[in-house]
C-alpha cells in the first residue's frame, strides 16, 4: 500500500514471517502447551503471518518459499535463543546445519540471501557455517567468531542494547530478565570486536511493539558515539546498510541508488537543525531536531518556512 501511493510510509525490505523451529525464538507458546499432531492446525501467530515454525529440511523449504512467494526480498531465521520468549536459553543453537542449509540454499535460488537472529556464539558459529549472510544481534561473540564473521565476509546488525535507562522492563527475576541481563553484558565487547577486525557492521533498532518505541530508534543511533565518531554513525545509518539491503538483488523492490545524495540517486532526504557531526544526538529527536523529510522526491514534513 505504501508503494502504490495509498498510505504514506517508509521504503520497506520485508522479510515475511520469520521461520522458526518449534522451542525456537519464534515459538511464543506457553512451555505448558500441548504437543501436536503432525499435519497440524497453525498457531495463532502464523496466522497472522508473523511467525512460521517448520521441522526439518522439508517443512523449512516449504516455509521459506512461502515467504518468497509472498514478496520477501530476504528471509528472516531465527538460529539462537531469544530474550523475549518464553522457552529457549540463550546458550542454544537452534536449527540444524542441514535445517539452516536448507533455507540458505533456496534463498539463492531467488538470488537473495537469510539473516538469523542470533546473540549466542553458538547459533552465530552455526549459521556462518550453513552460509548464513547477516548476523542480526551477536552481542554474545566471542574473539574466535568475530574472525570468522570476517572470513566469511559475512555482516554483523549490531544495536547498542545496553542496561541503562532504556532497558527493556521486565519483571525481577524472570527467565527473560536474566537472559536481558547475560545479552546485555556482552554489548561493549561484541562492538570493540567489530572494530578490532574491522566487520561490516549495520544498525538496526530491534525496537518493536508500538509507536511509542519505534520513535526512540534515534536515540538508539545516537548511543553509537560510545563506539564510533558521528559521521561514522551517519554513515553506518544510510549507505553502509543500503549496501546491506542491495544483497537481496533482483529482489529490490527500489532499483536504484540510496544512502548517497549525488544525481540520479533516489530523492530522499533528511535535514537536521544543526549539524549532527559535531552534535550526533541531534539525531535522537526526530520529532525536534528533523527539519525537513523527503521521500522519493516528495516532501512529507517542513519546518522551515
């Protein structure tokens, strides 16, 4: 709706529902819940087409061309432990190497490529072994990975997830607060790796679940100047992860060029009041702070006249 013109929003890559294995970060059921039968009915969110949760090779090349078939211009699989999930510890590996293999092998047969949530060492070593493209997380690497992160040439979608202020509230004690905590811990160490080995590294919020969060991704982008200088913040934000993007190739839903302002590039634009490589916190309040929005040649906000 947004690229035909009906509602107005932002360029958008999806990724369809994410794929999981049963016990997976994707499988948001009760521990408690009841098995069931092969064949079965679908949960209420692969219903809703948020989540599919496939067993073995089989099932996880049907689901990824599912998504494919739907419009995906790259797939989502989630190869680790979640915070926010009921069920699985962080220190899992999830899905086999002939599982992961499976939904890498049928992306390149639309000439894209799967990005795997993954904070763990384990699930990040797993599915760089299975041809895995983009590491989304990986605040848990160690050393050893970060090397093989860089010999696979592979990308590695940090967020500045930090205990402070904006940590995510959950209740004292809870499995999902200690697995906060041990994923949070890990944040610092995972971007002085990145330096030290110099990986591509893209942003990405993981800010999810209404408005109200989603419009504090600036902040998150500014707390980047912890590791890097603004303009390398800015740069990470626009072309750097165009270049990201661009790996779902004929997939791209925007021929084009993107995150540059030079001719024949597309038209949008951003203008801050002030200037962000001496101040990148300008970018932490949108709302304040961007003067001027442009999309695709149009003027969607302007505060200057």
């Amino acid at each position: 709706m947004i690229d035909e013109g009906r509602i107005v929003g932002p360029r958008i890559y999806p990724s369809g529902a994410y794929i999981t294995q049963t016990s997976g970060h994707g499988d948001f059921r009760f521990p408690t819940a009841m098995t069931r039968k092969d064949g079965r009915e679908l949960l209420d969110g692969e219903l809703m087409g948020w989540t599919k949760i496939a067993d073995g090779v089989p099932q996880v090349i049907r689901r990824v061309r599912e998504n494919l078939m739907s419009g995906a211009t790259q797939i989502k699989v989630m190869a680790g432990g979640g915070v926010a999930s009921l069920s699985d510890p962080l220190d899992v590996r999830q899905y086999t190497l002939e599982e992961m293999k499976a939904a890498v092998e049928v992306a390149a047969t639309w000439n894209t490529y799967v990005a795997v949530h993954a904070y763990s060492d384990i699930a990040v070593r797993g599915a760089l072994e299975a041809g895995v493209q983009s590491i989304e997380h990986g605040q848990m690497i160690t050393e050893e990975t970060a090397k093989m992160i860089k010999e696979h040439d592979a990308w590695l979608c940090l967020q500045p997830l930090l205990n402070d202020e904006d940590a995510i509230p959950f209740p004292d004690g809870s499995f999902e607060q200690q697995k906060f905590l041990a994923m949070t811990a890990g944040t610092e160490k995972a971007y002085e790796l990145a330096a030290k080995y110099d990986l591509k590294v893209a942003f990405g919020s993981d800010l999810q679940n209404g408005a109200a969060i989603a419009a504090t991704q600036g902040k998150a982008l500014a707390k980047l100047k912890r590791w890097y200088e603004p303009w390398e913040v800015l740069k990470m934000a626009t072309s750097t992860n165009y270049e990201l993007f661009k790996m779902c190739g004929p997939r791209d839903p925007y021929p084009g060029k993107n995150g540059v302002i030079e001719e024949e590039a597309l038209a949008d634009l951003l203008l801050v009041n002030g200037n962000p490589l001496e101040d990148i916190n300008l970018i932490a309040d949108p709302e304040k702070d961007f003067v001027m929005i442009m999309k695709d040649g149009t003027i969607y906000k302007n505060t200057l006249n």
